[in-house]
C-alpha cells in the first residue's frame, strides 16, 4: 500500500485478460489449493486399490507424504501469521525504554484485548473511582500490559 509504483504496477496486472481478473492473492493461494486438491485426488484412489496390493502401499506411502507436507505447511502459515502479528504490534507500540525486542522466532501471541483498569483513589474523605482502559497482550513467554496514548 506503500508503494504507489507497485500498487499500479499489481492493479495493471490483475486487470490483465491473461491473469483472468484474479487478485495476487489468489495467484499465491493457489499451490496451496492444489496440494489439498491432491489430498482428496489420493483418498478416492487409495478407495479404489485392492486391499493388500503394490498399489495400495504406494498410495498409502504418498498420502502421508502428503499429509505431512500439509502439516508442515499450515503450521509454517501460522509462523508467518504470528510474526506478523508480532511486527505489527511493535509498530503499534512505544516503549519508554526498549526492555526486550517484541519480535522473536520463539515468541507467538497468545490472546490480547482491552480491559478497564479500576483507579481507587483514598485520598479524598470519599472513595473516588477513575476508570482507564488498558490492553492486556499474552505471549507464550510474556505478559505486556499497555495503554493508549494521550
């Protein structure tokens, strides 16, 4: 979105006859499909090979080839997500002073959200209570309480 040049450059492309009015998004989703494609092509097979045969050991063999290449691919889909996440937030995020990097191969997170933060104020005769919001990040190592600029 940053770049103006690219952004023309993609839409020339996408409007191309050639590339079927079809996003990049979809050009890069694609491999994706067709492994799982795969998938449902070697059950129906592995239905129709002879119980105990050559052909069905092979089949089976390449089904859970696979099946692990799927594992390995959606579990590697769920890194990027996560460090995307992770730089997204460190962009969002300004520290006082820089206690440890946000972004780090092992760090994922967990669950965040907004919460109202209860300020009892006892100086006063009456008890005062201010309200601010805060937001709660939870990283399978850290917990990191912020809240908004003022």
């Amino acid at each position: 979105n940053g770049n103006a040049g690219f952004q023309q450059v993609l839409e020339r492309l996408e409007s191309d006859p050639v590339c079927q009015r079809l996003s990049l998004k979809s050009f890069l989703i694609l491999p994706f499909q067709r492994i799982t494609r795969l998938k449902l092509l070697l059950q129906n097979i592995l239905k129709r090979t002879r119980p105990g045969s050559e052909e069905e050991v092979q089949a089976t063999q390449a089904y859970d080839a696979l099946e692990k290449l799927i594992k390995d691919c959606n579990e590697n889909v769920q890194r990027m997500k996560s460090t995307e996440e992770l730089i997204y937030l460190s962009q969002k995020i300004e520290f006082e002073c820089k206690i440890f990097p946000l972004v780090s191969q092992s760090r994922r997170l967990v669950k965040c959200g907004e919460l109202t933060a209860l300020d009892f104020s006892t100086l006063s005769p009456k008890w005062k209570v201010t309200t601010r919001p805060i937001y709660l990040h939870l990283f399978n190592d850290c917990l990191l309480l912020s809240r908004p600029k003022e």
